[in-house]
C-alpha cells in the first residue's frame, strides 16, 4: 500500500510541477491545463485514500480494483486524444482557410502593383532572424 | 443556350508539380477559346509550375503549402465569387481534359448549375477494372439517384458552375480526398443546384499515371464508401466557423 501511496503522491506532485511551470512559461494554455490538473487531484486522491477506489470497486462489482482504474484511465486518455484530434481538425481548416486567403491576397496584389518580389523561398535574407528568435525563445525560459 | 456575349467565364487549374505540361495546357485552352481568363491555383509545388505559369500568361495564385485539388479549388471558386464572374470551368492541369470540349460544358449549364464531363458517357474509350470499377459504379449509382439524372463519371475534374453554383463552392469545397469530387456534387445538389453531364473523351495522362493495383484500387472503393456515406449523413447546412464568410 505504501508504495502505490508514493508513486502515486510522487507521480502526481510532479506533473502538477509541469503543468504549473508550463503555465507559467506560457507553454499551456489553461484550458488545456485544467483536465490534466484534475486528472493529477484525482490520482493524489487515490493514493491518500485508496479504499476508495477498492470502494468504488466493489459497488460496480469489479473484482480486481486496479482494473477499474485501467478501465477509467484508458477512457480518460480516449477522450482526450479524440478531442486533440477534434482541435487539430479545427486548427487545419483554419490554416487551410488563411493559405488560401493568403493565395488570393497576393494574387490581389500583384495585380494591383505588378509582380512582387521572388518566393521567400528563393532567397535568403542576409538577417535571417531564425538564430535570433530562438535565442529570445530561450530567453523566455 | 449560348453564352451571352458579356459573360466572363474563368478557368480555374489546379496545378500541383505540372511544370512540364502547365504551359501547353495553358496554350491548348487559349487556343480552343479566346478570351477566357485562366487562373493557376498552384497548390505548393516544389518545382517552377506557378512561374512557368505566370510566364505563359495565366493569372496564378501561389498556395504557400499543399493544399489537395479541394483547397485549391474552393480559392479559385472565391476569387470568381469576388470577381464577379458568371461561370467556372474547371480543369486538371495534367493534360487529360480536352480542352475543346470547354463550349460543350459551358454550353451544359443553360440547363443546369453544375455541368460534368464525364467519361463513359459514349465518348472515349476509358475502362476501368476490379474495386475501382465497382467504387465508380457505386458512386455514379448514388449521385445519379440524389441528382436524378444519369451521372457515369461523378470523380471527374473536368466541370462547368454558373454563378449560383460558384457561390455555394466558394464556401463549402471539401479538402478531404474524393471530399472534392464526390462531396462537393452532394452539396450543391442539396442546395438545390442541378447537375447534368455532358460526354467528353479524356485523353491519357502524359506525365504519371492513374494507380491500378488492386490494393490501391481497394483502398480508393474504402475511402469512396466513406466520403460517400459521410457526405450524405453530413448535416446541412454545415456549421464550420470558417465558413459562411462569402456573401457574394
């Protein structure tokens, strides 16, 4: 028992020092941030008071309790990697919406002004800001 | 019904690393008909199709990445709502689409919103075999009773919308593979839009060819089963917060 009470406390303790200084970075926003903060409440919970979960496990008529806790975790991970997927969903509707916003708008242009200046691609600009920015990234940290 | 002088009509080529037949593509549809204004939706190509392109006299919208033929469509369909223009022909860049057939398909839409050219349909010779076989016959099935009218080749790329038909594939032009073709011909038949087809002879593809290994063709039957049945359960009107932006 002792040891599933600290792994558990262990486990949790620091992925709410994650998720706190992810936070804090502005690596997470906070709505993602609130599941995993209740999924880590939850499972300090477990680990203070186990009898709940062997509880729990005799009320639905689980015989092992720990498979209830699988069972629950898996459906807990489920759902949010199906809600992840529903994100990156809207997110690429999003992106493909702009590129072709960003197609049409240079199209706009260049009728407008004549042809503008080569793909970025094609040239690389002698300050090239990409070392800079992820020094500031650094920095941030 | 012949077009009337004053429409302006917009080709609209969605061109993906077809740098080496972009340009007599180009040609051959000037040639067949004058005084048509041709848009180059290049979909993030790595090579020079959006210049060559431009060089050979087409407007061309550069897609900063790839997109599919569905993102590169739904940009030409904006641009023609913003434009102002009457109707819309689209055409693969790739060369199969014989471009003399571009009057019979604007010619289609006097009775109809969105035209096809459509193989199968007396002309030409292309055959099809094995699970590709039965997806078109599947496809072709459904659409024609949704569309009531006989519909043999519902994947073609080779298609005529007139304005009313422009403005609803200008908001709702799916990305998804297969989404473009088949989706898209649900979706204006729901609005209400009618669709016909006209026979057209496809000429073979001269550069790469069309898969027909029969796992691929399997996996083609698969995905048109499910944009097929996913298209008619959608629910309409779609509720997607980036559509809905175009007015007209």
């Amino acid at each position: 028992m002792s040891s599933t009470f600290t792994l558990g406390l262990i486990g949790g303790l620091f992925t709410l020092g994650v998720i706190f200084e992810m936070l804090r970075r502005q690596r997470l926003r906070e709505k993602y941030a609130v599941i995993w903060v209740v999924v880590v409440l939850a499972t300090v919970l477990l680990a203070l008071f186990p009898q709940l979960l062997t509880r729990s496990a005799n009320v639905l008529g689980v015989e092992v309790p720990a498979n209830l806790l699988f069972f629950g975790a898996i459906m807990l991970l489920l759902f949010i990697s199906i809600q992840l997927s529903y994100e990156i969903g809207r997110l690429e509707e999003r992106t493909r919406t702009l590129a072709e916003e960003v197609a049409l708008l240079r199209l706009q242009h260049e009728q407008a002004h004549g042809p503008s200046a080569p793909e970025p691609t094609d040239v690389v600009e002698p300050d090239d800001r990409g070392v800079d920015d992820e020094a500031k990234e650094d920095d941030r940290w | 019904m012949p077009l009337r002088p004053d429409e302006r009509v917009l080709v609209v080529i969605p061109a993906w690393n077809e740098a080496g037949i972009i340009a007599t593509t180009i040609a051959e549809i000037r040639a067949s008909r004058p005084g048509l204004d041709l848009l180059v939706v290049d979909d993030g190509s790595g090579d020079d199709t959006a210049d060559i392109a431009e060089a050979a006299g087409a407007l061309v919208a550069r897609l900063p990445f790839n997109l599919g033929v569905g993102g590169a469509m739904r940009a030409g369909y904006r641009y023609a709502l913003r434009e102002g223009y009457d109707v819309v022909v689209q055409i693969d860049a790739d060369g199969q689409h014989d471009p003399t057939y571009l009057d019979t398909l604007i010619e289609g839409l006097g009775e109809a919103d969105v035209v096809i050219g459509a193989r199968f349909a007396g002309e030409g010779s292309y055959r099809a075999t094995g699970p590709r076989r039965w997806a078109m016959w599947l496809l072709a099935g459904v659409l024609s009773r949704l569309a009531r009218t006989r519909l043999t080749d519902v994947t073609s790329g080779f298609r005529a919308a007139n304005r009313r038909a422009v403005a609803v594939f200008a908001d709702h032009y799916p990305a998804e593979y297969l989404g473009d073709t088949v989706e898209s011909l649900v979706i204006a038949i729901r609005v209400g839009c009618t669709v016909r087809q006209v026979p057209v002879e496809m000429r073979p593809r001269t550069v790469g060819q069309a898969s027909q290994s029969p796992l691929r063709a399997t996996v083609y039957l698969a995905r048109a089963v499910v944009a097929l049945g996913l298209a008619l359960v959608r629910r309409w009107p779609a509720a997607t917060e980036t559509l809905g932006q175009e007015k007209g």
